[in-house]
C-alpha cells in the first residue's frame, strides 16, 4: 500500500534531521481534486525514493486556505494568517483560483495568486512546454522553456508600490505604465542561463525593442550583457511577433525563451497548446529561496466535483517544484522526488490513461490511481 501524505509528514525516521515543511493550498473549482491528487502521487515518490536512500525524507505539509474555503472560515479570500504562514516555507502547492465568482465586495481586489507572488518576490515563471509521447501536439518535437519576468514588465498591476500603473485620467483617456528596470532583467537572465546549461545551451531574448524601444530595448541589452557570463550558452534575440511564428513554424528549435511578464504570459500558453495541451502545461513561480507549484490553467468551475479534471499539470508542477527546492537547498533527494513524479506522469499518459481533456477516457481517480502505481514502482 502507497502512503497517504499524512503518513508521510508524521512518519520519525528517528534521525534527528528537520522536517521539510510544505504547504498546500486547495484553492477553488477543480482544485479540491486535483491538490489532492498531487499530494497522493508526490506522498508515493517519496516514499519510493526513500527506499534507496540512508536517510529518509521528512515531509510535513502544511494545510492553508485561499478562496471560496478562506472567505467562509476568514471573511477574505487572502488571509493574513496564509500569508504569514506561507513567510516561513520554502515551498507551496497553490491549486487554481476563480476570483471571479467571489463575492461584489472583493471585486477589483488583486488575485490570490497574484498577491502571493508580489508579497514573496516570486520573480521567475517558469514554464516548460513539452510535447507528450500519446498526446496529439501541433510541435510534437517541442521541448522548451519559457523563462518569464514576474515582477514589472507591460502588466500594470506590479508596477506601483501603491495602487495600478494603469489609470484614467479622464473618462475618455485610458493610460497604463510599462515597467522594466536593470535589476530584475539581470535576475532573470541569470535563471534563463542557468537552464540552459542545464538543457541544451540556448537562450533566446523576447522583446519588441523595435517600438518600446526604451523598455523592452533595456531588456533586452541588459540579457545580452548577462549572456557574457555563460559564453557556453549561444544567445540570440527574436522581437514577440516574429518569435511568435517561430514557435508555430519550428518550436522544435527553440530551446529557452526569456522574456519580461505580458509577453511571457502570451507565449507560454501558446507554446502549451502547441506542444499538446494546457492541461499539461506545468508552471513554478520562484524566488532565490522559495517556490510555488502552480498550474497555468484556472479552476474550471464549469466541470469541478464531475470527477473529470486533469491533475496532470499540478502533479507536473509539484515535480518543478520538488526539483527547484532541491537546488537550492543542495538536497539531491527533493529532486530525485521531482524526476520521480515527472515520470510517473509521462509514462501514464504514454500508455494510453489519459483525461477526457487529452482525448482519454480516464476520470481523475483513475488517472491518479495509475501514476499512483507507477511512482511507487520506480
């Protein structure tokens, strides 16, 4: 039998090592089953690396609430005792959120999600985009990375340390200020380096520095000078339109894209649907010492509690996450974790046990069920 997370956190190797303190954060619509799930399937590849390892990992998960369940147990959908909580971890599952259907009294307020990100500097998004053995792909050789500037950029709702960078200054006159500046460009080219020295040695600058030539330019030259400090790392630079038909044309060919927020945002979706769906489209939001599992899709209120919703993101997005956290905290069993459940989800698509979203018939129990036994035969 595979241990259920719960089992994992309070199991005492008698060790003495620290715990590993994780949250994990239901959220809303399709969240209440596809958090779960992940928790399952990362509890059965810990449990499976444990079993090669001397020393045994020591999860504890901590249980925190954004949403529908925090506005009925806090009256906000943002608690003050989440974000507190949420300081003193290294690392979270963030299931989706439908801000959308909250109460008209939040209405206007800044997402959950959102929120989190600027409290804790979550400054990369990265977003793999890779086709699927088993899932029709329109790029069925696509295997990138979209490294996104989560911070500043042309989003207007992190450009002002108070307030929006988006205003009327008359009823009919509607402005939004772009931000980018040399730090936070600095920063992330360094993650996009760094990734693709660990891939294929690439880098591809995304920019329009053709018309915002002061803001998207300094982004881009500010990568270029970064791209000095990795000269094993081939670097070129695409405007976003032009780049935009590269992927549709030969994605293949792209190894790492960096960008700043707007335009990251825009291609990754598109590099997902290219590469087979946004249903398997992982994403991690990180700090240089923290890092939030989340998937780019939303919480799909139209089909929560049917029993259909694909995990297959969230699972993929905690395997992100489990690998991040071990670099950072030079913990090579988080990151055995990580490629465990990664695989466990590949190969379970591979074989045919798919969501309805992916041309399946499997419900989310079954999907779960196999990866389930595939993380634990590793």
């Amino acid at each position: 039998m595979h241990a259920e997370p719960r089992d994992i956190a309070e199991r005492d190797t008698g060790t003495g090592t620290d715990r590993i303190r994780i949250g994990t954060i239901t959220g809303d619509g399709i969240g209440h089953e596809i958090v779960p799930a992940t928790l399952q399937v990362v509890a059965a590849a810990i449990e499976a690396t444990d079993r090669d390892e001397p020393e045994p990992l020591r999860i504890e998960w901590v249980p925190l609430h954004i949403g529908h369940d925090a506005i009925e147990r806090y009256g906000t959908p943002l608690p003050d005792e989440t974000m507190d909580s949420l300081a003193a971890l290294p690392g979270w599952i963030l299931g989706p959120h439908d801000n959308v259907s909250y109460p008209e009294r939040f209405a206007g307020t800044v997402a959950p999600g959102g929120a989190i990100r600027r409290r804790f500097d979550l400054f990369a998004n990265i977003r793999p985009a890779r086709a699927f053995a088993g899932v029709a792909a329109t790029s069925p050789r696509m295997d990138l990375v979209v490294v996104r500037e989560n911070t500043e950029g042309l989003y207007a709702d992190r450009n002002m340390s108070t307030g929006s960078g988006e205003f009327m200054p008359t009823p009919d006159v509607a402005l939004a200020v772009g931000l980018v500046t040399r730090r936070a460009t600095e920063r992330i080219a360094r993650v996009a380096f760094g990734l693709a020295r660990e891939r294929r040695r690439r880098v591809t600058i995304v920019h329009k520095a053709n018309v915002l030539t002061l803001t998207t330019g300094l982004f881009r030259d500010v990568c270029r000078e970064v791209a000095r400090d990795y000269p094993d790392v081939t670097v070129d630079d695409m405007h976003v339109d032009a780049a935009a038909a590269r992927l549709v044309r030969d994605g293949a060919s792209i190894d790492v894209l960096v960008t700043e927020n707007m335009f990251g945002d825009i291609l990754s979706d598109l590099t997902a649907e290219l590469a087979g769906s946004l249903g398997l489209a992982p994403s991690i939001n990180a700090s240089t010492s923290q890092v939030m599992a989340q998937a780019a899709h939303g919480a799909a209120p139209d089909i929560a509690g049917r029993g259909v919703a694909n995990p297959a993101a969230l699972m993929l997005s905690a395997a992100m996450m489990f690998d991040r956290l071990g670099e950072m905290r030079g913990d090579r069993r988080l990151r055995v974790v990580g490629r465990h459940v990664d695989r466990a989800v590949r190969d379970t698509i591979a074989s045919g046990v798919a969501t309805a979203d992916l041309g399946g018939s499997a419900s989310t129990t079954e999907f779960t069920e196999t990866v389930l036994a595939r993380a634990l035969r590793w």
